[in-house]
C-alpha cells in the first residue's frame, strides 16, 4: 500500500436525539486510504455507512477524532483554512433526482462550484469551462442550458460527477452513487468512475450495498456494522476468506448466476432486525444475531485484531 | 411428455417473423412540462380561479385608468349636488359634499390596493430573510427566534395597529407599518417549514459541499424551490391587508379625508345608508368582490402548486 492519503483517527458522529439520548451513527472508526486507492464501505441500511461519509466531507461536524488529508487534519484547521481543502475532496450523491436543483440550469449548477472557488474569470470562461467537465464524462457540452428534468437517472448522474469534478478535487466520497439507478446505467457510471479514476489519479471512498459492485470497484473493503468497523482487508482476501459472521452471511447473500451453485449454496440467513444505535447491545453488538455468540461476546467488546496479515476483524472467535 | 420429444415436432420452418417494426411499446401521453407550465396549466383550467384573477385585472385597469378619464375629480366639492342618485352624469352618485362617487371609488381602489400589495411586499421580504435564517440555522437560533416570533405575534394585532396608530400621525404609511408590525410572521413560519423540508435534500448539501455559505444556499437553493407556498401565503396576504386597511378606516383611524379609501367611503356611506343606498353600496361591492377575487385566486394557486391534486 502506497503512503495514505487519507487517515481517519477513532471518527465519531453522535447525534443527541433529545431525553438524554444519544444515537452513535458512526462510533469510533479509523482507516487511512493511500492515493489513487479505492476503499469500499458496505454495511446494511442504518449501519452509519453515509453518515461516515457525509461527516469525513464535515457536511456534519464530528463528534471526536481525526480526518487527516495529506498529513493536514482538517477538523483542526479555521473556517477560511477549510475552504482550501474544501475543494480537495468532494462528494457524489446517491439519488441523482434530489441532487441537482430543479430551477437551475446545468449551466448554472456546474459553474456554482466554479464561483464559489473563483476558478472562472469571466462568464465566456465559466461556459466554456463547464462544457469541457460535460464532455469529460461524456455529455454534450451544448446541454449545458438546460434544465435537470430533461435528462435521464444516468445522465444526472454525470452531472453530478461533472459538479463533483470541477473543482478538480483529489479525493472523492462516492455515497452509493449507483444503488438509484437500473441496472443497465449502473455499469457505465461504474466505468466512468474508474476511467476517471485512472486518467485524474482520484483516491475514491465508495460507500454501497451491493456487495458485487464494491468487489468490482474496490481495492480493500471496509464492512461496517452499527455504527462500527467490523472487518476491513484488501478486497479479494475478504471475499475469499471472510473472517467475521457478520461478513459471512453478507457474503452469502451475494446470488451468483449459476442456478446448481446457487441451489447447493447454504444461505446464512441472520435472524432478528439491526438493533437501534441508540441502545446498541453490551460487547459485540454483532452479538444479537449471531450465530456463534457465546457469553463472553456479551461481557466483552471485541477489538480490531489482525487476524491474517492485512486482515483485520473485530471477532472474538475469527 | 418429455421436452425434447415435444421440441422435435416443430421444424424451424413452421416459424413466421412478425413485423414489428411500427409497433410502439410504450408512450407517454402525458406532455412533457417544467414545473411553471404546469402549474400554469392547472391554475387555467380552475375556473373559479381564473374568475377571481380576471375579476384582479378588471379592477385594477380601472383603479389605474378610470381616474385619469374622468371628468370629475375625488376631492373638489360641489355642494349643489351633494347625495344625486347615479346617473349617466354621475355613474355611482355623488356624496354629501357633491363629489363624483365614481371617481372616489376608484380613487379609494388605488390606496387600498396600494396598502395592500405594501404591507405584502414588507411581509414578504421580512418573512424570507427571517423565516429563511430561522429554518437553515435550526437548533438555538431557530428556538431564540422563534420565541421572539411568537411574544409579537401573541399580543393581540388590533391592539398593537391602534395604539401605533395614536402615536404615530394617521396616514398612509403608519397604517403600512402598523400591519407590517405583526404580518411578516406568517410569512416567516412558512418559509422556515419550507425551509426545514429542503435544507437536507441532496442539492442543498451539495453545494455545502463545495463550500457554499448559508447565504448562498438560503437564496439561490432554497427559496427558489418554496416559492410555491410563498407565492400562495402572498396572495391571501392581499386581501388581508387590504380588509385591516378598510377596517381601520372604517374606525377612522385610517387615511384622513380628502384622501378616500373603500374603508373610509364605507364608513361616510354607512351614516345615510336608508336614504342614498349608493354611497355605501359602490365601495361595499368592490371591496367585496376584490376579496372574493384574491381569496378563489389564492386558493386556485395553492391547489395548482399542490402536485397530489395532478390529474
């Protein structure tokens, strides 16, 4: 692994909910990511995988820890200071439908990014500009004066990577920018994102669900669960050789397009809903629906550990 | 049967191609509109809405313009023709100090549709910037504010136009920021609910993302997308202004004579109404009808911005 980019130290995100409750979205993660790397984020609905994302980019401002961005942590730096960093990382959304502004031209959301970071001289400059970011991701340049509602799921989806791209960011937060899309389109944003990642030297956080995706994606693979880290290894080690439950059974929900295989195959079905992060369980909080919790996974919290080299799980018994 | 014995009776010849090539597979007949076209559309096709809005025209055109044709003018007197009936001299009659009724009705129509659209207008940009800090800002800001909000409005409105009104010199303007005192909060309290709803959508943080400030994205962001309920809050907001306005002419605390307004004209036409009907009659009627005609507008526009009564 190339020297990291990105570190993420102990990253907290609680919310306090009011009665004096607190709800942990994202307790206590660390993970560094080295540039032009990609890193897969997965977990089911509620694990706290987009509040991660959307804490790193401080669109929510962390409870504790670090975020480190080429040695410069950026939850320690002033107002004015940030904004520099600002445009060194940058977010693409999940639903292109609620993402660009209806009552703004292509035009005008596009060239927002540049006004904001004064990137464009004059307005000849500013259209000329975002042309070429829509023919990078392969739009024509001459839609730029039309309205979101005139193109299609993939089509916004682009210009929410052009928006993203403008300010020639070197670090990218993708929240499941595909899971909005059919099946057909999810390929070429895939595509789009891994060329651009190619031709730009762009270091990617891929936050998803679908666990085939990130395989394809990712380069190491972060599985969270409430809230928490729960395994992380280089991709094809973890789909090979999974050592928590939790990725276990995720890993055999995945179907595969063999009907004899998928037949034979022993589905982990895990019983029972997330438990609320607002009360998570004592110890492991995988322990609820485990299927091989003992006692000891009650009374005692489970660390990361290495469990083969550059595999780290948090599971007492892995 | 086994399959394979039941697929070797028919022979690839028994196979006819089917021409497809015109067949459509799937159409929408629903025309493609942005969101104004089909607000637009909505709102012509409400009848009772275009009633009002054509009934707002007429009016106005004649507030603007009848003034300017007429013979007569609203504030010299001509006391050998006090109280005349209408008549083709006279149009609407004359009052007790033989002034045009014609003339002062639709001089009256200019002040109290100008009071009306300016205390609108200060609600509207009051209520936006307040009501926009309010809902973007959330949490002490909004809690501190709003409670301010409130202790305004909880003082009874009528009380704080009429002690204004003692204080200040009855005219125009003071019966303008009498109204504006208290008005601006409803307007606030519709723009922060919208507000709240569309501060977490997916642009909004976007642009958070690229280091927009609150500014930015309060006015470039936000108010543009709630200006459906904003539009709708301005419309009734019309009518009410005007009708506070009248009222408090009526109480003679309003626009000082020789300057007429429907409110004090009504209040003139109420002393003799069983003898000259007219003088009351012709201020009461447009009065009426202009508040009839802003309220099936303002209604009309709210169904028509209201996406679940589609059709």
């Amino acid at each position: 692994m190339s020297k990291p980019f990105i570190e993420i130290e102990g990253l907290k995100k609680h919310f306090d909910i009011g009665n004096h409750q607190i709800l942990k979205a994202v307790d206590d993660i660390s993970f560094s990511i080295g540039k032009g790397e990609t890193l897969g984020l997965v977990g089911e609905s509620g694990c706290g995988k987009s509040t991660a994302g959307r804490t790193i980019i401080r669109l929510y401002e962390p409870t504790a820890g670090s975020i480190k961005i080429d040695g410069t942590d950026v939850t320690k730096v002033s107002k004015s200071q940030f904004k520099a960093y600002r445009s060194q990382m940058q977010m693409v959304f999940q639903d292109p439908y609620a993402s660009l502004n209806p009552r703004m031209t292509i035009l005008d959301i596009i060239g927002e990014a540049l006004d904001i970071h004064g990137l464009a001289k004059s307005k000849a400059e500013r259209k000329r500009r975002v042309e070429e970011l829509l023919e990078i991701v392969g739009l024509n340049g001459e839609h730029a004066s039309r309205y979101p509602h005139e193109f299609s799921g993939g089509q916004r989806q682009r210009i929410g990577i052009t928006r993203a791209l403008a300010v020639q960011p070197q670090f990218m937060i993708l929240d499941e920018p595909i899971s909005a899309l059919d099946v057909s389109i999810q390929a070429q944003i895939i595509n789009l994102l891994i060329d651009l990642q190619k031709k730009m030297g762009l270091t990617y956080l891929f936050v998803a669900h679908d666990l085939s995706m990130v395989k394809y994606m990712s380069d190491r693979v972060a599985v969270m669960y409430l809230g928490k880290i729960v395994e992380l290894a280089k991709s094809e080690d973890l789909y090979a050789n999974p050592q928590h439950p939790y990725t276990k059974a995720l890993l055999s929900a995945i179907p595969v397009p063999d009907p004899d295989f998928e037949a034979g195959k022993e589905r982990i079905v895990l019983k029972g809903d997330l438990p609320s992060p607002v009360n998570p369980p004592s110890g492991c909080p995988f322990r609820t629906r485990c299927p091989a919790a003992t006692e000891r996974c009650a009374a005692e919290a489970p660390m990361l550990r290495e469990t083969r080299p550059g595999h780290i799980a948090a599971c007492h018994y892995a | 049967m086994n399959n394979d014995t039941n697929r070797g009776s028919i022979r690839p010849e028994q196979f006819q191609k089917i021409d497809r090539s015109n067949y459509v597979f799937e159409r929408i007949e629903r025309k493609r509109l942005t969101a104004w076209q089909d607000i637009r559309y909505r709102l012509v096709s409400n009848k009772l809405a275009m009633t009002g809005f054509y009934i707002m025209c007429v009016v106005l055109l004649f507030a603007i313009f009848a003034p300017m044709i007429s013979p007569h003018d609203h504030f010299t007197n001509d006391l050998p023709n006090a109280n005349q009936a209408p008549s083709w001299q006279h149009l609407f009659g004359t009052d007790d100090l033989g002034r045009d009724m014609f003339e002062r009705t639709w001089k009256g129509a200019q002040i109290s549709l100008f009071v009306g659209f300016a205390a609108a207008l200060i609600d509207l940009i009051i209520g936006i910037i307040y009501g926009g800090i309010m809902g973007y800002y959330g949490g002490k800001v909004d809690e501190a504010m709003n409670r301010f909000a409130e202790i305004i409005y909880a003082i009874p409105h009528l009380l704080v136009t009429i002690l204004l009104l003692v204080v200040m010199e009855p005219s125009l303007t003071t019966i303008i920021v009498a109204m504006s005192i208290t008005g601006w909060i409803n307007m606030a309290w519709i723009v922060r609910g919208q507000i709240m709803q569309l501060k977490n959508q997916e642009y909004a943080l976007a642009s958070k993302a690229l280091g927009a400030g609150a500014m930015r994205i309060i006015f470039r962001h936000l108010i543009p997308n709630a200006m459906g309920p904003i539009l709708v809050t301005l419309t009734l907001t019309v009518p009410s202004a005007i009708f506070t306005e009248a009222f408090l002419s009526f109480l003679g605390l309003g626009v000082q004579s020789p300057v007429a307004s429907w409110g004090t004209m009504i209040n003139d036409g109420v002393k003799s109404m069983t003898l000259y009907p007219w003088r009351l009659m012709f201020p009461a009627l447009f009065l009426s009808l202009m508040m009839f005609a802003f309220n099936v507008f303002g209604d009309g526009l709210r169904d028509a911005f209201d996406p679940k009564l589609k059709k």
